[in-house]
C-alpha cells in the first residue's frame, strides 16, 4: 500500500489550492485485471456510507464520484493496506498517549477497532497482504529501564512490534537491553513487513558511536568555552557544566570505548589539558557508525552488519523492500550535485551489498511483485546532466538476479502519487501535471481517467486487488470509489458539461469584479456535500500563463460566490481601481473597498472592523487585511449583531487583490443572552491554562464588546477529532488590550448564553499590526 500523506509538487494551474478545502477544514500490493480497469469484479452497488450517523460527505468532479469513509484527522497518524483482504488500517491518537486502529473492510463498508497501542509512533505502521499482522513502533518506557542508565541516550528509542490481528496479541520484536542490541537502539526505526507478514525487516545503525561522537564534540567545545572565558554562565552553572564534563569520563559507553584504547582518565576536579587530549584520541579513533539489518523471521531475532564498500562507509542507506526471500537497500548518489540512487540486495550470510542498479533520477516506489523473481521500480528520470528532473516518468523492470532489466516511459509524471498492484501490472496513480486520477497498464502505460483533482493538500491513493476499488487519502478524510470496467462509459460517470452553469457564474463575477481570465483560460469543478457544505469549488487557469489562476467557491444554499483566491498574484486584466501599483494602508483599503462595492457586499450599514490601533497588516504575506461588517437589531433588546462580513487582502507592493471572503448567517430571531460583563471579564481573564498574567496591565473592553453570529463547531466526530458546523449562535467579541489604549493583545469570542470561552486571535504585544494565530 502506498498511502502518502504528504503534499504532493505541484506545478501550474494547481500551485495552491488550499482554499478550496479551507471550508471543510473549518466546518474542522493484488491481481491487476488488465488495462480496462475492474472487468467482471467491478463493483456496481454505491458503497455504504460512513458509520456515524448523519455524517454523510461526497465529493464529485469530472469523472467518478467518491464518497467519505472515514475521518482520521491530520496530525499523528499511521496508515496501511493490505491489499488482498481489501482492508485499509488507521491508527489514530486517542489521548493518554494511545493511538486506536481501526480497520475498514472495503469488501463489506464495516469499520472496526482492532486495537488501542501505547506510545505508537506515527507514520510508523504497515500490514501483510492478508491482513493478519501489524507492523509498527512504540517509543519504549523510559521508566522502565532505569537499572541500566545507559540504554536513556536517547531517550525516544522505538522497537519495532508486530500485532496478531487474529490472536489479539503485541509481540516486541527486538530487545534494545540486551547487550548485544543495545548499541543499536534508534530513534527512528522504520520496520518493514513482508506480503505475508512472517519477516519483518529495519535497517539501524551503531547508536553508541554517534553517541560518542557527539558528546566528544560537545566536551571539546565547552572545554574552549570555558578556557576562554567566553561561556556566559553564572558561578553556579559553570561548577554544574565542569561536573557533568568531569563525570562523563565514567559512564557508558564513553568509558568502555576509553578501556578499548587503553586509556584511562586521569583524576580531576575540573576539566584538564590531560582529559583534552584523551578527548581528541578517542574522537579520532571513532570509525563510521555501523549500519546493521534487524531482522525478524518467523519467530527469530538476527542481527546483520552491513558491510559497505571501502570508501563508503559513511554513505546513508534505506531499506526499501522486504519478502520472503530477499532484501533491497538503496542509498542515494555519491556523486555531487547529481541526483540518482543505487540500489542493493543484502547477502543475509555475509551482509555484504551486492549492487542491483544504479540509477540517474529520483525513485520514488519499488516493490517484488508476485514471484519475487524482479524489482519493479518507479521514478522519475534525471536529465542529461544529472542535475535535475524530467517532467515525466519510467518503469523499470530489474531482475534480482542479473541482467540488463527493461524500461517503459511513460509521457506523463506519476513520481509523487501512486500505488501500484501485487503483480505489478496495474498502478493508481496522480498525474503532477493535470493532478488527475489515472488507472496505467505498468506493461503498456495505457491509462484510463478515473477523476479530476480539483483541490487536495494532502493525497495518497490505495489499490486494492482486482482494481476495481480505490481509495485515496485528502485532508484527513478517506475515501473510496469504484472502478468499472469503462469508467467514462459508466452510469456514474460525470462529464464537464455538468459544471458549464458554474463556469458561466464564474465568468460573470470575475467580469463584475473587473478581471477576466482570458479566452484561453479553462476551469475545473468539484461539488461538495455533506457535514455541513452544499459547494462547488474551482479553479480558472490559462495554460500559456501558469500564473494566472483564480480559486473561487460557490454556495449553493446562497446562490452566490462566498471566496475569490489569486495564489500566485494575477497576470490578467483587472480594473483600474483594483490594480493601482505599490500602496500605503490608505490607498489599499480603496481597492479594498472598490472590489467589495462592485459585487454588492457594501450595504448601508456596513463598518469597517479593525483590529488593533491601526489597520491591520500581516507581514509574512506583505498585505493589508480589511473587515467589513454588517447586521441587524435583535428584536425588543436592540444591539446590533453582526451577521454578513466581508475579509478583503490587498498585496502592499502590488495593490492587487490577493484574497477576498464573504460570510453570511441566516438571522436568529430569539437570541437568549444571559452572560453578563462581569462572567465575561473572568471568563477571558482566566481562559484555560493560559490566564493573562498577573503583572499585565490589561483592560478588557466589555463595555464595547461586539455581538456576531458564527457556527460552533462539534469535535470528537469519527474515530479522529473532527469539527462538525452546528447552527448558527450569537457570541460576544471582546478585545483585550495591554493598557487602556494601548496594544491589542487579544480577541476574545465568547458565548452569549454561557460566557464560555470559544476561542482567541492573538497579537503580539508591541506589534499590534502583526498578529500570531
């Protein structure tokens, strides 16, 4: 499985867009059947829908639609597929340092819990082809090893685990205290498992030597701190520092390493000119850490050194593919400013490498299909002078046992994104330049579109046997689809004449802001629907202009455009009153509000919100922020509550618009407001653990406290912590300033009806300008 939650190069129309995912964010390797996709096993029922009640999301675009699995958050989480029992597996943190797994079963929709580990270390999961075993590592009790102090540097070492799936039984697979281990107790440990789960694999290196290494260069270095006077330490910390120094002579393994070279450290109270020299001695006799492989088979702990060609020794190495019967490293390029990799299988007698391949490019995924008779290897090619990439993509064939291997070029770029099938016949796979999903024959690189990508910080895609299902990973969110036999055949199929209606709408509202994207400009389209979103998302792009790319989102409960995003500036025509050149806050706020006023966001009563004693400019992205905002009286109380905003973001040293949003509630006719000024002072006072500090001259500006209706959001939604819109409520806006007039440390937004804290926009104290979220 190849589940890559990484953000993926983009190139072009596609350099940036995050916004239209922004709106969800806040509501919070099997038998290929050939190039025609699933054949006779593809699906046709639609697929169950997530477990959790009234939690419904699809998405669809150009080609075919993809409904939500799961939520699994974005932070701290592992992923693993195993591709013949059609399940993907989901570790996702749990609090109290535990990490739940869950599996779905993509064969009958039912998600399950199969497990809550301790300490788990994200990122760090992978599972057998039949879904019997897990393969992951927990980061090791410290307080369990204190009897040996030694095995405490450093203190984050993971061991590799193996769950059983079908006896509910953790088993470690290596003991860092045993002696013979514990010089190669890692921090970061990355355990491979083979197809049927019975090996498992991880590549570690002398932990000891690198320990050693670097405490001698720390002593050293303080040594001529301390010589020269130049250390900066109180009397105090400067006895502590020349202690540890002296004290460090005795412990492990400094001191074994010491015993191995016949020295012995002289008796000192304080660091010495004697104790210097044994310091440079030992660093100089230091070899290269070495790299071993620990090996897990069938029940056994081995330890394999790896033995590097003379000359190599320091050079990095990964471990790459694990099965049954073979081992395969890689490491990258010696030479210079090239880019390339070689590549080795590992003699599990002798634990010498024995080159496979050396490669001019980037590799980017390799697998032992069925058989394990060659690596199949896909990458992206160097150019001739071996500095930089290509702009498409290679399969090559290399038989483990010799030979000359085979190639496929493929015209388009696959290197970032794909999957690819236990027999390495079929692959699933992003293309970087259209950001597409593609179904390849690996054997002919004949491809079939599955669907368009419109929006997607975050991708990784899963193909499980028979390809007739998919899967892929966005914005912490899983979800799957089905393959048929002739996707833009299928029923289900949609094409781009679905969207021209919001094409057209596009047009007319760039047209009435003043720009226009040109006759060449094309667009892409994505619906969305679900926990709380009924949306369309788009991108307009002129191929001959890669930079001229406008990210809109539609609302269809509103029937209008709610969010205009020029990632990159904008190369097309705009109206003179939006495209003034370099401006100061006066002259921004202009465009600001020209732009606002073309499309009919100014109503009458409308202000402009300001933050702080100034407007407010952000200087990490060079731009002025204006919020506009308006409202209605509440019904017989009559304050006034800010309903409809409108957030504007001119570039200061272009004058042109950068972002714009516009956000509207329905109105709430019965607000019931119960919290009084004095709740809120405390409550904002004493918001959680970070009370405003006592020395602080603060004021709290109750008394011009702002009410503003916005969405609460629910958590805890799924397996992971998700946000979930709920109706809209009435909230108080308090501001919080360092002194009376002065700086603005804090916005505070808190419930009408409870004065509970919702949330905090901080400023940076002396900086009001310059606000820290």
């Amino acid at each position: 499985m190849t589940m890559q939650p990484k953000l993926a190069p983009l190139s072009g129309a596609v350099t940036l867009l995050l916004l239209l995912t922004a709106a969800l964010l806040l509501a919070p390797s099997c038998n290929g059947s050939g190039a025609k996709g699933g054949g006779k096993g593809a699906v046709k029922s639609s697929y169950p829908p997530p477990q959790e009640p009234g939690v419904e999301f699809t998405k669809t675009s150009v080609g075919l639609p993809s409904q939500a699995m799961d939520f699994i958050g974005m932070n701290g989480f592992s992923l693993a597929g195993a591709k013949k029992s059609r399940q993907v597996f989901f570790a996702v943190p749990a609090g109290d340092e535990k990490s739940d797994i869950y599996v779905r079963d993509l064969r009958t929709g039912i998600r399950a819990k199969v497990a809550s580990i301790d300490r788990m270390v994200p990122g760090s999961m992978t599972a057998d082809q039949d879904g019997k075993y897990l393969v992951y590592c927990r980061l090791r009790e410290t307080s369990k090893y204190i009897d040996d102090p030694g095995i405490d540097t450093p203190r984050d070492i993971s061991v590799p685990y193996r769950y059983d799936l079908v006896a509910k039984e953790e088993k470690a697979l290596f003991d860092f205290r045993d002696p013979q281990w514990l010089p190669y107790r890692n921090g970061n440990l990355v355990p491979l498992a083979s197809p049927d789960g019975q090996r498992v694999a991880c590549l570690a290196y002398d932990n000891d030597l690198s320990i050693l290494g670097y405490t001698a260069d720390r002593w050293l270095g303080d040594f001529d701190k301390i010589k020269s006077g130049q250390h900066g330490l109180s009397p105090d910390e400067l006895a502590q520092l020349k202690k540890g120094m002296t004290t460090i002579f005795s412990e492990r393994p400094f001191s074994d390493k010491l015993a191995e070279l016949g020295l012995s450290a002289p008796a000192s109270e304080e660091p010495s000119e004697a104790q210097r020299q044994m310091v440079i001695k030992l660093r100089d006799s230091l070899p290269p850490p070495q790299w071993v492989m620990l090996l897990w088979d069938k029940g056994e702990a081995s330890l394999i050194p790896v033995k590097l060609a003379a000359g190599s020794e320091n050079r990095m190495l990964s471990l790459t593919v694990v099965s049954n019967s073979a081992l395969v490293l890689t490491s990258a390029s010696t030479e210079a400013g090239k880019v390339g990799a070689e590549y080795f299988t590992l003699d599990q007698a002798s634990g010498a490498l024995q080159p496979l391949l050396q490669l001019s490019g980037m590799p980017m995924h390799a697998m032992l299909p069925e058989g394990g008779s060659e690596l199949l290897l896909l990458y992206s090619p160097a150019t001739a002078d071996a500095k930089n990439l290509e702009n498409y993509s290679v399969i090559r064939r290399q038989p483990l046992g010799g030979g000359e291997g085979s190639e496929l070029k493929l015209e388009q770029n696959y290197a970032s994104i794909a999957d690819l099938s236990p027999d390495g016949k079929q692959m699933l796979a992003q293309d970087q330049f259209d950001r597409d999903l593609y179904l390849v024959d690996t054997g002919s690189g004949e491809r079939q579109r599955l669907m368009d990508f419109v929006a997607g910080s975050e991708v990784g895609v899963f193909l499980p046997e028979g390809a007739d299902q998919g899967v892929f990973l966005e914005n912490g969110i899983l979800f799957r689809f089905d393959i048929p036999a002739e996707p833009e055949s299928s029923p289900a199929w949609r094409g781009k004449e679905q969207f021209k209606d919001y094409d057209a709408k596009a047009r007319e509202f760039l047209d009435r802001l003043g720009f226009s994207p040109g006759e060449g400009a094309d667009s892409s389209w994505e619906g969305r629907e679900g926990i709380g979103l009924n949306e369309y998302a788009g991108v307009f792009y002129d191929p001959s202009h890669p930079d001229a790319i406008a990210l809109l989102r539609y609302d269809l409960k509103r029937q209008g455009f709610d969010s205009l995003f020029f990632p990159n500036g904008y190369n097309m025509d705009a109206a003179p009153e939006l495209d003034k050149g370099a401006v100061d806050a006066y002259g921004a706020e202009e465009i600001a509000k020209a732009a606002l006023g073309k499309v009919g966001w100014l109503g009458e009563n409308a202000q402009l919100f300001q933050r702080g004693t100034g407007p407010l400019y952000d200087a990490r992205s060079d731009s002025y922020v204006f919020i506009y905002r308006d409202g209605y009286n509440l019904p017989d109380s009559g304050p006034w509550v800010i309903s409809t905003e409108a957030t504007v973001r001119v570039v200061k040293s272009s004058g042109r618009i950068a972002e714009m949003n516009l956000a509207s509630f329905e109105p709430v006719n019965e607000p019931v407001l119960k919290a009084t000024d004095e709740e809120i002072e405390v409550a904002v006072r004493n918001y959680k653990e970070t009370p405003m500090p006592p020395q602080a001259k603060a004021f709290i500006d109750v008394g011009g406290k702002r009410m503003v209706l916005a969405r609460p959001r629910i958590k805890e939604l799924g397996p992971a912590a998700y946000a979930l819109p709920a109706a809209p409520k009435v909230y108080y806006e308090v501001d919080v300033f360092l002194q009376k007039g002065g700086d603005l440390l804090w916005t505070s937004r808190v419930d009408a009806e409870t004065a509970e804290v919702l949330d905090q926009l901080y400023f940076m104290p002396n900086l009001p300008n310059s606000p820290q979220v």
